[in-house]
C-alpha cells in the first residue's frame, strides 16, 4: 500500500549539486500549483543515477527548498530504494534487449531516413539465435544488455496546461541501462521509467517541470497507460536562462542559493523569484500563494541578471 495520497504534485531535483535560482523558480512553482489546487506536494529525490548523485546533495537540496518556505507531505521519496517497484513494472511492459552502444547507436541514427534523436530498432526484432549470439558477444567484453520497452504507438498526445494538447513520438525508451558485469550491481534504471513508475506510487496527477522536458512527456504518458496509470496533466513552465540564452548552470556565476545567501536573506531570494514570475513587493511564498494567477505567467524564459 502506497502511503501517499492522490491527488499529489510533486518536485523531483535530482541530487547532482546544489539548487540555483532556475531550478527554486521551478520548485516554488509546483509547490504554487500543487496547493493552489488543493493538492498533496510531495518531494522526490531522483537519485537513480549513482554515479551523480549524493545523499549530502539531497539534504542540502531539501534544507534550501525549505529555507525558502516551502512545505512538503511527507514522506520524501527517495528513488533508490524503489529498485523492487520499478522491476514489476519491467515485468509488467513489453520490452526487449538492447545489444547496441552509444557509437552503434550514433551510426545507425546516421543513416538515411533515420529519425533523429529516436532509436533506430536496430535490436527490435531480432531472432532468438541472433540474440544469444548478441548476448555472449557482450557478455565477453564485461557487458549486460539494457532494456527498452517495445513501444506499439509511433506518438501520443498529452494535456499541458500552457501547450494544450502536445503530440509527440513515442521511442523505444530506454527503462534499464545495461552496466557492467563486474559491477555488484546491474546497469541503473532509466530515468523515463522510474519517473512514471513513481509518479503512479505517489497520486501524482500534476507535472510541473522546466519545459526543456516537454519533449519526453508523450514518452512518459504511453509508459503510464501502458502501466494501467492515470495520465497526469503537464504543466512545463518556462526555464531561467543565462546571458547567453541557454539554461542556466554554474557557469553563469553566482547562482546557487548557498551562495547567493552570502549576499541576501532567504526573503529577497523569495522575492526575486516572485518578481521573475511577475510579483513586485511578495516578500513570503505564503504572500505569493495568495497573489500567484497561473494564467498569467509569461510564456518566455526569464533572462538571469546577476546583481
Ligand atoms: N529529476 C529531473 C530533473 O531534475 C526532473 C524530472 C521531472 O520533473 O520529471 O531534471
């Protein structure tokens, strides 16, 4: 039994570094939206990804989130520890074993007529006798095969809240990693899967995420019908951008929020993120929850200005 309650949103940093401005702009969104519409807020903590990702990472992600002001249901999610749930839901998909690497994978997306950035099929529809052969072919160089589902639709169509209904293809995603034999562990789960595997477990039925994930929602959405889950509706809201129009990162100086606490409290960090969605003067996320109207927020990424 799930001990999270439907209906939930949800904010799902993943645990690589600390938060900056963009990815606060984002947070204190979901959680606007979330309780806006009456709804539980969970966190996550995307930590699938073990190489990346940290535990200190993930309580100093949680610390800022909540020096902000910004309340969570809890229990906190930790994605880690959902290894048992997400291999029911490989067992429930119709997947199969990919043999390819990253450079297989490149030649065949250059090939004419192939679509870019979807994998080319190349593993699909092998016999058995060619994957066994594939098989021990890897199996020799220290290698496991990855998982990919088998995917029955070519696109699906979702409900963003700003976009309206979005079409979009539907890969053959990538749900397991293939990984080492050597390692004590097997290859780590995908992101695509453990995001709509979690999002089902959770009662999440409401997405609010940086747009530049508008791409993989159609992917996300066939995953959930395909696991018997509700279709959530996305809200992709625009990113914060550097100087030079791409999204912002480190590079663009002082942007995480541990250092821009050495120059301002944590109510002009408050302040500066209403302001960005429109909001002079909201000095509480409290204050910003009572003033903040969805249909207004500017389609456009917000340019970030040091100050
Ligand atoms: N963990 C992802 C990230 O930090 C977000 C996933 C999602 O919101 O669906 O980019």
């Amino acid at each position: 039994m799930s001990t999270f309650l439907a209906p939930a949103g949800r904010y799902a940093p993943s645990p690589s570094g600390d938060l900056h401005f963009g990815n606060l702009r984002t947070a204190v969104l979901a959680w606007l939206f979330a309780r806006q519409t009456g709804r539980h807020f969970y966190l996550r903590v995307e930590d699938i990804d073990s190489e990346r990702s940290s535990a200190e990472s993930a309580q100093r992600q949680i610390a800022d989130l909540e020096a902000l002001g910004l309340d969570f249901d809890p229990p906190v999610l930790y994605q880690h520890e959902r290894g048992t749930a997400y291999a029911q839901a490989l067992d429930q998909l119709d997947t199969y074993e990919c043999y390819c690497t990253r450079r297989d994978i490149r030649e065949a997306a250059s090939a004419p007529h192939a679509q870019p950035g979807m994998y080319p099929g190349t593993c699909r529809d092998l016999t058995e006798k060619q994957r066994a052969l594939r098989r021990s072919e890897l199996a020799a160089q220290g290698r496991l095969p990855a998982i990919r589902l088998r995917a029955h639709a070519t696109e699906w169509t979702v409900q963003d809240y700003y976009r309206g209904e979005f079409t979009g293809p539907v890969d053959d995603v990538i749900l397991k990693r293939g990984g080492r034999t050597d390692q004590a562990q097997a290859g780590d789960w995908a992101y695509n899967l453990a995001v709509v595997v979690d999002d089902g477990y959770q009662g999440v039925d409401q997405v609010v995420r940086g747009d530049d994930l508008l791409a993989s929602a159609p992917a996300q959405a066939y995953l959930a019908d395909q696991l018997g889950l509700v279709q959530p509706i996305y809200i992709h809201v625009p990113l914060v951008v550097g100087p030079e129009g791409r999204r912002l990162a480190k590079r663009d100086g002082a942007v995480t929020l541990r250092e821009l606490l050495a120059e301002q409290t944590a109510g002009e960090v408050v302040a500066d993120i209403a302001g960005s969605l429109g909001y002079a003067g909201v000095s509480s996320v409290a204050e910003l929850l009572e003033r903040f109207d969805p249909s207004l927020l500017s389609h456009d990424p917000w340019m970030w200005t040091h100050h």
